[in-house]
C-alpha cells in the first residue's frame, strides 16, 4: 500500500525480486492535487514493474527515465537526449541491462565507425542515464559507469579570431545583404550581443525606454517559448544609441511588413506570418553570406562573440560584458576578453616603439 511522506514522495515497500529482501520505492509527487497523486501512483507502478524484471531492456530503462524525469528537463534537451540515447542503442542494441560492460559498449561504438567527438556525445548521456538506473535500482552495479572513459577528442584548435568578427568584417556583411530583414537581424544581434532565441522570443512590451528586458527564449527544434537558458541569462541590458538607431528601423520595417502581409502580433520582431522568426532560414541565410566573403564559418552565435570582441576593444570591463552577456562564467567570453586586450597591448607597443622622446 502506498504512502505520501511529509517532504513530497510517494513510496510503497516491495519486497526486492532480485534479493529477497524489503525495500521502499518511491517517487516525487509534483503537487497535491488529486491528479498529481494519481500521476505519481502510476509512475510508482511502472517502476515497481520494471524492477520486477530480472532483465531491464534498455529501451524499456531510457523510457522510464524520460517519465521521470520530463518534468525537470526542458524540451530542448530530452529532444537532444532522446536522439543521442536512441543513436546509441541502435550501435550497442536493445541490450539486457545487466549484461552490459564497458568493454563490449566500447568495441560497438568504435566498431560503428563514427567520430570520437559524436561518441563522447553519446556517452556522456548514456552515463547520466546509467547513474539514475543505478540509483533507482534497474541495475546492480554502477562498474559500467566508473568503466566507461571517453574516447581521445583533440580537433585542431580553433583560431580565436575565427570565433568574432572585426568592425570592418561585420560592416562588410552587412553591406553584403540584401534582404533587409535579415540585414537588421544581424546588425541587432552584433549591437546587443542577444542569443538568436532570445531575439526571436522577444515582445514589443521588452522593449521599455533604454531598457531591454530578456527573461525567455524561443526553443526552435521544439517551436516553443521556455524560460531563460540560465539564472544569469535573465537579464535587462542598457540600448545604446547605436542599438537604439537599429532597433527604430526593426519597428518601423516590422510596421511595413504587417501592413503588406497583414497580420497582428505581439512579437518584438516576427516573421512575414506574424508568427516566432524562422530561426534556420536565418541561419542558413547568415552562412552562406558568411561563405562568400570569409574563411570562418559564420552564425548567430559568431554575432554574439562579435559584440563581445567590440566591446572589449571599447574598454568596457570583462564583469560589464559579462553582465550584458547573460553570462555568469564563460570561457569564451574570457578568451576573447583577453586576446582582445592583448591586441590592444601590443598596438600600443608599436605606437611606442615609433617615438623618439629625445631626438
């Protein structure tokens, strides 16, 4: 018979198929209404069934695990996790869990012949995994998971120039589009150093004086609005004059754009529909620009560093972009900061080294 506790679980005690021995199972009720008690009895079931089977499939596992844990992921990432886990089941098979080792899991990966990058993607989720079976008792071992190491990744390191645009580089693609929608998504994204999502999900009410306020994003696998990426991400950011400028030229192009495609929205900046902006027929627009006039491969998230880069080279502080960012601690940020810093160094090295104070 099952039982809720004082801090929010369902539990009900079993005894154990695989030891013969009493145990509690339990589960987290999401609320106290009826609806969420049922909810929570029926996953208790599931897991109780699922315990009972001396051989735990592993699609039978990844699928409890989604149920249990979908409240506390956002779409995004079960879309991300459900592809990798189903990538990898597909290359190790729909195994009996407890029959599983890490060197067998290791020959099938390498033996599937894709890049060590891919399959550490794959492990790291299929380790996460792993430890929440482990925990909840689908295995009896967590040997796999101490096992299983990641396969030797070193890419050849990226130029950290390639990850930000110059002025001049950044006026040149802008002078290189002609659609001038996108050419005002671009310009805006290197002014306000905004995630692309954060764009698209915006509202006019975000837009608020001097002050824009970004408290969501727009998830564009799923098509959905979530809540902000991180705690740091929700954030207000100053407009600046340069931002402003863009930002009157985004309302009054939107204004035209309603009239001629005639629809009512909400949205800060939508699409020719009224409707969120589409995402990959921006970014695939911003690529193949990008292509025709640089070496790096340019996306959004190249406009974010970019604004990053330009500030920096203004003198603004690296816990100021940092602010703006959204970011509470960021390595790229970091490296940018300071390479930029460098190069302004050494710019005035060479501006002393052309002075002669004596002669």
């Amino acid at each position: 018979m099952a039982w809720i506790t004082a801090d929010g679980y369902m539990q009900e005690r079993i005894v154990d198929p695989h030891t013969g021995l009493k145990k509690v199972v339990s589960v987290k009720v999401s609320g106290t209404s009826e609806r969420a008690k049922q909810d929570a009895y029926r996953r208790l079931q599931e897991r109780i069934e699922t315990m009972g089977d001396p051989h735990v499939r592993l699609t039978a596992a990844i699928d409890t695990y989604f149920k249990e844990n979908e409240r506390d992921l956002k779409p995004s990432s079960i879309r991300k996790m459900t592809i990798e886990l189903e990538q990898f089941v597909k290359i190790v098979g729909d195994a009996n869990m407890d029959s599983l080792t890490a060197g067998y899991i290791r020959k099938k990966l390498l033996d599937s012949g894709k890049p060590n990058r891919t399959l550490n993607g794959y492990l790291k989720v299929f380790k996460t995994f792993w430890m929440w079976a482990y925990r909840n008792d689908l295995v009896k071992s967590r040997e796999v998971f101490d096992k299983l190491t990641y396969f030797n990744d070193t890419p050849e390191k990226e130029r950290i120039q390639d990850k930000y645009l110059e002025t001049k580089e950044l006026k040149l693609l802008l002078d290189s589009m002609k659609e001038e929608r996108w050419k005002l998504v671009t310009e805006f994204l290197a002014l306000s150093g905004l995630r692309i999502g954060e764009l698209v999900a915006l509202n006019k009410t975000d837009v608020w004086g001097n002050i824009l306020r970004i408290n969501k994003t727009y998830d564009a696998n799923n098509k959905v609005v979530t809540s902000a990426k991180t705690y740091s991400s929700k954030r207000e950011i100053h407009i600046q004059p340069e931002l402003r400028d863009c930002i009157d030229r985004m309302l009054k192009y939107e204004e035209w754009q309603k009239e001629v495609c005639g629809y009512e929205s909400d949205l800060f900046f939508p699409d020719t529909d009224g409707d969120y902006l589409k995402y990959h027929t921006y970014h695939k627009y911003l690529l193949e620009n990008g292509a025709k006039l640089f070496t790096k491969r340019i996306t959004p998230h190249v406009l974010r560093h970019t604004h990053c880069s330009l500030l920096a080279m203004s003198g603004v502080s690296l816990d100021a972009i940092a602010n703006r960012l959204g970011h509470e601690d960021s390595k790229i940020t970091k490296e940018i900061y300071f390479h930029r810093l460098e190069e302004l160094k050494e710019k005035e090295n060479r501006q002393l080294d052309g002075i002669r104070l004596l002669s």
